[in-house]
C-alpha cells in the first residue's frame, strides 16, 4: 500500500475567485474518475483499493434500492462547538435549551435554523454573527411537574467552515477522503424534523402512529419506524430508508407491568427470585407517579428495595416515619399493597421511596433486555412484509416526512426525490456441484438457489462405526426412538455414508432421578467398555444421538460435556421435530451427521477440477471469523471469537475452527496472534491464524500461496493489540461482518498486523498475498425487482432472484465493494450481503470476487440451498455460538447493575472457555 500526501485543498473559508476558478476547470471533467486510476488519499488514512472495474459476468437487469437521491445546493456551512452549564447526560433536555435558545434569541442568530446533534455541535446554513458568545436560558423542569425553573449557560463557538467542494471532488471519484464532517452536518439537517416528532434510537425513528405494532408478551410491545441514513454513493448522495422494528416497554402502570412480566401465582406478595427478576427488568425505566392532582413528576427507577412497603421508613425532620404513614397523611392516599416491594429513585444515600401501585410507565422507552421465544416470534411477525408492501411502506414513510417542505431541509439546500432508486444489476449463473459418481446424478445444477438430494450420494461420506442414542423425550415411546434411529442410519447409508446399523449399546431412556450429566457420562462408559471387549485399541464412540426433553432443554449443557470433557460428536433432536419425521428431516440430517464425522456432502465442479480463477490455480486458505457478544445487561459474560479456516484445497468445503474468550463487547479478536515466554524456549508464538495454517499444511502437504478472509462483526469495535492474529494463510480469504465503515481503518491497521506478524513466524520472508473482505449483513439496503409481477424478475416469495449483484449507483463512489443477494427468499424481504474489499493483494477482478462469493454460498452442508452468507462467515457465527453454550449455566440471570459495576466486570479477568478435545475439533462439530 502507497500512502501519498492528499492535494492541495482549496480553503474551508467563503468561496474565493480562485476556488470558484478551479471548480469549472473541475466541472469540464468526466463525472467520475475512471476506475483504478484515481488520486491520492492523505497519509492519515489506508488506501483501500480502487474498484478494478464493474462485474460483466450475469445476466443483465434493473432493481430498485431503497435509496433516494439528494440534491444540495451550493452552500456554506458552519459548525459551532457547544457547551451547557450544567451538562445534561439527556440529550432530549439538551434538545429542549437548544430549542428554546433559538426561540428566545433568533435575532442573535442572524434569521439563521440551527439544527444540532444533541450533544455538542451546531451546524448552520451561513456564518452566525459572532464566534463566541454565551447565553443564559430559563427551562422549566417537566419532569418536577412544571414547578421549577432551571437555569442553563450554553457557549456557541465557531469550530469550523464545511465547504461542498470536498464532497463534490469527492463524489466525482476525484478524491479519495470522505469528506465526513461534511455528511454528518447534513445528515443531521434531514434528522432534526423528525426527530422532534418520533421517538428517535439511533439511526432510527419510531412511533406507535407507523401502526402495525401491538403487544409481544410481558409487559412490552413492538413499535414500527424507520431507519435513515445519508451516505455517498456512485449516483451522488443518497438517503437510505428502511423500514425497523424494535421493542418498547407498553406504558401501564407498574403493577400491571409486574404481572406481565412474572405471572405470578399471588399478586399480594413477591419472591426474593421474582423481585430480583423485575429488579433488573425496571432499572433505568423512567415512571410517573400518579397519586398527586396537583402535578406531575418523573422518575428514574434505580432499583427495588428488599423489604416490603409496610417496613420502609425514611427520616424526617429528625423523625422516623414510615412510608404508608407519610402517604395517607401527606396525599389522603391509603396504600393497598402494602407487602410489595418498593420501587426505588434517587441514590442510595438518599433514597425516593416511590409504591409500585401509584407509579406508571412513561411512553416511548426502548426495551433493550433479551427478548425471549415468544416475543421475537411476535416482533419478527409485525416486521415481516413481502417485497411490494416494504417497497410500498418505504415510499409512504418517504411522503409522510415530506422532505420538500422539510423547513430544516430547505435551510441547508437538500432536495430528496420521492422515487426509490433504478439501478444496473446482473443475476449470476449459479454453480454446477459434484456429488459422488455412484449416484444416478452425478452432478447437479441448483434452481432458483435451490436443489434436492434425490438420486444423490455424498461425495466423500463419513463412517460410523459406533454410536448410541439417549433420549431424553418422556413423551416418545422407545420404540418409536428406536425406529427413529434405524430409518435415520438407513437415510445415512442410502445417500452415501457407512453407517453401522445397530447401535454399540441399547438405545437408552434415563429414569426422571438421573440428571443429564450423569446418563451421558453413562452411555459413553457403557460404550468404551463394549468396544474395549472387542478387542479394538484408539477406538471410541463415534457418534452420540441425543433426544433433547420435551422443555428445559439442557442444550449448552451437552454441548460443553461431549466436546470439552468427553470427546463425543453430538447429534441432537428435538422430539417435535422427531414426530414429524418425514424424508426432507432425516435427509438434514444426514447432511450434518456426514460433515461432523468428517464427510463432505459435495463440492463445485470447478473446484474439483481447478477451474476457478484465484482459488484453485495455487494452494489458496479461505478464513472466516466471528464474534459473539453477551446479551445486553449481561456484561460479566465475555465475548466470543471464532475463526475456521479451510482444510480442503481446492475443494473448499471443509473449514476446521477454534474459539476464544475475551473481554465483554470486544469487538477485536484477541487472540489472532499471541506470543507468550516459555523457560527453556524464550518467547513462543501462537494465536489462532497460526494453529489453522499450520493445520491446513498437515492436511494438504501444501502452505497456502493465497488467504481470503471473510470476517463477521456485529458491534462497535473496541481494539486490542493481539487482534491480528487472524489471518495467515498462504492463500487467504477474510470475511467481516457489521464493521461499521468509519471503522474500516482501524480494522485493516490491526488485523491485518496480525495476519502478516502470524505468517512471519512460520517461515522467514513467508508473505503471501491476502484478500481482506468486511462482510457486512446488518446493513439497511433492500433491493426489490422492478417489476413485482415479473416471473423471470422475482422467485417464489416475490424476491430478486439469488446471484442477484450490484456494484453500481448505490455502490461506493472509488472503492471495491458490492451488494450480493446469493439465497432465495423465503419470507419477508431478502437483504442482500455487503462485500467490501479492504485490501486485495491478490488483484481480484470485479467478476472474479463476485463470482467466487456467490459460488461459495453453495457449499454450505446444512441444507440444499445457496445461503445468504459466504459460509466461512457463517460457519464462524455458528462455532462462536457453540462455543457460547459452554458458558452459559455460569453467566445466565448475571448482569452488572451500574456502569460503575459494568466497568469493574471489564477490568476483571475473561472467564475462559474450556477447551474443546482434539478428535472433535478436527472436525466441523458445530454445523
């Protein structure tokens, strides 16, 4: 990577001669520069490649993207610093000293509109007339009932000139920087209407007025809304809107609340369990107490005391008295439940003893708790929509904002059309795959992204000789396990595997004392034993299937047993699904038995016979990774990073992996690359890119001459050192997931140290190229066909078809990046993956990556379908949440309580995950 010093930019000040000069000189040039030929980024930043061209491979279509082109006018901009006095940690009081400055002194801010972060910045249309200036505001207090007025000093300082030039030099592709200051300054302006009209979260705005919301179980809701974003694209600046979903607590009172949440047997008392539970499911929650006529006020719930109401008392003027004495004389409010806990305001020193039955929940507050089975069933049920309703319901969210006579937006210039964006895309042909030549298919070419395994057979099936079955299901009668089993081992040998018919030991139904623990560790002695009476050494139970019980599904617990203690391939059943049986489940099945033993359902053709440009011409490693994060409240429970690797070239479809703890929220894979002091050794290098490429040369006798590394992230990037580590592979593919895209530096400046500090300490001068691919799924661009009753456009669910690609218009303005839908729809609106290469030493072509991606996603074993995501990333995602699981009996109900006690949980050390045994982690365990 060549880092050069960025051109001369013309002033941030007012227009001068000499910039509006070099402007029409800029104006007479092409649109957008050409690919791979554009100019110089600053030192301060990465130079991510240049898009090497557009994709041609496919055939050729239109989409419409849920994009909306927005015009600005040529004008300046000014941001201002602001400072209040006293500092507000709410930014809606901060909105309200704002507002009301700029309705009491609109004549100190030249006619000017304002429009404000919330925080500490102030951006206007044209120059404020002054450069500091303090004012005093009067604010009256509404959550003290109106009946106190606050005084506030806020500071406005001129910070600095945005000019439009930059974005404009950098639209046409002419320079490289984002001009981001910029962005957000008029991101903010088409923000800030709405913002005073709509619960706003995030990048989102939301309102029981969207409709199509209701009641999702215990005490909370789902609310409908929108998500905005403005953002540069090809075709210039480009308003993304989608339609969001989330969760809000249902304003009721408290009380009602309770019984929600907990269902408890008698209302007229609480357990230590279930007070604790709705302890934790209050905290933070703001209420109105309703037992005063004469005003209203608000409170901020900061616990539940452990005695009962009838005990509490509190001091006044010298004197106890206890809280049920103080309502009834103070407010003629005779308290009923008097052996209910209390809700707590205020701090501990000084406590505000507020009863659960005179206190409501205020409206508008986000439930951010895990939500359980029930509720995300009923969330994903209100959000879901077909693609002609999404694009319909974006257009009508579009209209109701009514951007045009957005006074704010007129202020700084904007105009945003109300038709959604037709864009170029191209559908590529879908790979033909490779199933064993015993078969009476032998190869097979997916339509419409899917396939069946009728007349097929695995083309490399796994052997199993010894396995057993426990069940679990009081319900399932064992015979009815045992025909189970039998037609499953049939399935498994029909379809290409060797499976021992019989099982090693009987088929095993534990009596109700015995705990789960205990018949596993049962099952595995009793079948050690009738293998060692065969006279069979290095010989163990191959695979263990087990019936999960009817509820309270022990699943982690299983998991973390068989693969860290006793070395045992799991394969689990749910009994419901068990009853059903049916051919389509046992197939299933069978694809995940094969793979965890160590089979390979079936590969590309072009693999097979090295017809794939930039994979199958040299030994070539394909890495994904992962990083799982604790639920939220939760944050004594670590982070957990996964990275497989591909074991199999060039066929590609075998990817071992390996886990690790880290620090809550931890973004950055820590242990990538480690080094640590050995006595007699000195300082021995490791980490978890090492492990895989030393493993794929034990597989294939060949080092990696390529990596390609696919890399799924989830949530804001905390960064550490040791994150590098993560990709070393001779030929290497990284897969990331959610980065979000200020964060792109950082991500290629420390993994990719990692990468090469790995690579170094294997061989001397050891460098192979690396492709470094973000993968990004949690992003809100949808693409819908152009024609909703088009056949040859849509698939069944009414959804483009899969191998659907656009790089083009809503695509970055320079750089290598691309929209790939690879799965049909099933329900609702598919969203497509977002590739965006970071760095590609390898110099792939537009078709190649594109092409290579695509074809990957039909290699993933669990199912005969193409997948929405490349698998590396996937099968990343699945083995940290495996590798979850074995924590989770240690930090289920845990949760910090303050950001005090969240601190202390991230400066103590990271609990760590047990190791998983070495005959299960050879193989793909976690499909």
């Amino acid at each position: 990577m060549v880092l050069t010093k960025a051109d001369e930019r013309p002033s941030s000040s007012s227009a001068t001669a000499a910039v509006e000069e070099k402007r029409n000189l800029q104006e007479s040039q092409a649109e957008v520069a050409a690919p791979g030929s554009l100019p110089p980024v600053s030192i301060k930043v990465e130079k991510f490649p240049a898009r090497p061209g557009f994709g041609t491979v496919g055939k050729r279509c239109r989409v419409r993207a849920n994009h909306f082109l927005v015009q600005v006018a040529d004008k300046n901009i000014y941001h201002y610093d602001v400072a209040i006095y006293p500092e507000t940690r709410s930014r809606d009081q901060n909105r309200s000293i704002i507002n009301e400055l700029v309705r009491l002194h609109r004549q100190y801010l030249d006619g000017r509109l304002p429009v404000y972060d919330g925080r500490k910045s102030i951006y206007t249309a044209g120059a404020l007339p002054f450069q500091n200036k303090e004012f005093v505001i009067k604010l009256v207090n509404a959550n003290r009932g109106n009946q106190r007025e606050e005084e506030y000093r806020v500071t406005i300082k001129h910070a600095s000139n945005l000019d439009l030039y930059n974005l404009q030099q950098f639209l046409a592709g002419r320079h490289r920087e984002l001009p981001q200051d910029i962005i957000q300054a008029l991101d903010i302006a088409l923000r800030e209407c709405p913002t005073t009209k709509y619960v706003s979260i995030s990048r989102s705005f939301f309102s029981q007025s969207f409709g199509h919301g209701g009641p999702i179980g215990n005490g909370v809701e789902c609310w409908r809304g929108y998500y905005q974003s403005l953002r540069p694209t090809q075709m210039g600046l480009s308003l993304n809107i989608d339609i969001s979903a989330t969760s809000f607590y249902k304003a009721q009172p408290v009380m009602a609340f309770a019984v929600e949440y907990l269902n408890p047997r008698d209302t007229s008392r609480l357990s230590d369990q279930d007070r604790l539970k709705l302890k934790k499911a209050l905290r933070g929650v703001r209420v109105v107490a309703t037992h005063r006529t004469d005003k209203t006020i608000r409170y901020k719930i900061t616990g539940i005391t452990s005695a009962p109401l009838k005990d509490l008392t509190f001091d006044q003027d010298g004197t106890r008295v206890s809280v049920v004495e103080y309502f009834k004389k103070q407010y003629s409010y005779l308290l009923r439940y008097t052996n209910l806990p209390c809700l707590q305001a205020g701090s501990d020193s000084r406590p505000i003893y507020l009863p659960m039955e005179v206190c409501s929940i205020v409206e508008g507050q986000r439930y951010s708790r895990k939500l359980n089975e029930r509720q995300v069933s009923g969330i994903l049920k209100m959000a879901c929509e077909r693609p002609a309703q999404r694009e319909k319901s974006v257009l009508d969210i579009v209209n109701r904002n009514n951007y045009g006579n957005d006074s704010f937006s007129k202020e700084f210039g904007m105009k945003v059309t109300n038709q959604l964006a037709l864009v170029d895309a191209r559908v590529l042909p879908a790979p033909r795959l490779k199933y064993h030549d015993s078969g009476r298919d032998k190869v097979c070419d997916p339509l419409v992204g899917q396939w069946n395994m009728n007349n097929k057979k695995f083309v490399n099936g796994g052997s199993i000789n010894y396995w057993a079955c426990l069940t679990f299901a009081s319900r399932m009668h064992p015979k009815d396990v045992g025909m189970f089993c039998n037609d499953l081992a049939r399935m498994c040998n029909s379809i290409g595997m060797q499976m021992n018919m019989k099982p090693c030991v009987d088929i095993t139904q534990p009596s109700r004392q015995d705990s789960v623990e205990s018949a596993i560790r049962n099952i595995h002695r009793l079948s050690a034993q009738v293998i060692a009476q065969q006279g069979l050494v290095g010989k163990q139970l191959e695979l263990l299937i087990i019936i999960l019980p009817d509820t309270n599904v022990p699943y982690g617990r299983i998991k973390r047993l068989c693969e860290t203690e006793l070395g045992i391939i799991t394969q689990c059943c749910l009994p419901v699904k068990l009853q059903k049986g049916g051919k389509q489940y046992l197939e299933n099945l069978s694809m995940k038995i094969n793979v965890k033993v160590g089979g390979r359902n079936m590969v590309l053709e072009n693999a097979l016979y090295k017809r794939i440009p930039q994979l199958t011409d040299v030994p070539t490693i394909v890495f994904g990774a992962d990083v799982t994060h604790p639920s939220p409240g939760e944050d004594a429970s670590p982070s957990i990073a996964a990275v497989v690797a591909s074991m199999d070239w060039p066929e590609v479809t075998k990817y071992k992996c390996m886990v690790s703890s880290q620090g809550p929220r931890e973004e950055i894979i820590a242990d990538l690359y480690t080094e640590t002091k050995h006595p007699q050794k000195g300082l021995v290098a490791g980490g978890m890119i090492r492990e895989l490429l030393v493993s794929f040369y034990k597989a294939t006798g060949r080092k990696p001459s390529r990596i390609i590394f696919y890399r799924f992230v989830i949530n804001r990037l905390c960064f550490t050192e040791s994150f590098f580590s993560l990709g070393l592979i001779l030929n290497y593919l990284i897969c990331r997931d959610g980065v979000s895209e200020g964060q792109f530096s950082q991500v290629l400046l420390y993994e990719m140290d990692a990468v090469r500090k790995a690579c170094a300490t294997l061989q001397e001068g050891y460098l192979p190229p690396v492709t470094f691919v973000v993968v990004q799924k949690r992003h809100h661009t949808r693409l819908f066909p152009e024609n909703h009753g088009a056949r040859d456009l849509a698939d069944r669910s009414g959804n483009i078809l899969p191998g659907t690609v656009v790089d083009t218009k809503i695509c970055h303005p320079t750089e290598f990046d691309f929209y790939l839908c690879s799965h049909a729809g099933i329900q609702g609106t598919s969203r497509p993956t977002h590739y965006h290469v970071l760095l590609d030493e390898n110099r792939f072509s537009a078709d190649a990556l594109q092409t290579l991606t695509y074809n990957l996603c039909y290699t993933y074993a669990r199912c005969t379908r193409s997948v929405s995501i490349v698998p590396p990333a996937y099968y990343a995602h699945l083995a940290a949440f495996r590798a979850r699981h074995y924590l989770e009996d240690e930090f289920s109900d845990q949760g910090s309580s303050s950001a005090m006690s969240w601190a202390h949980e991230r400066s103590a050390p990271v609990r760590q995950l047990p190791k998983i045994k070495d005959n299960v982690k050879e193989f793909m365990f976690y499909c």
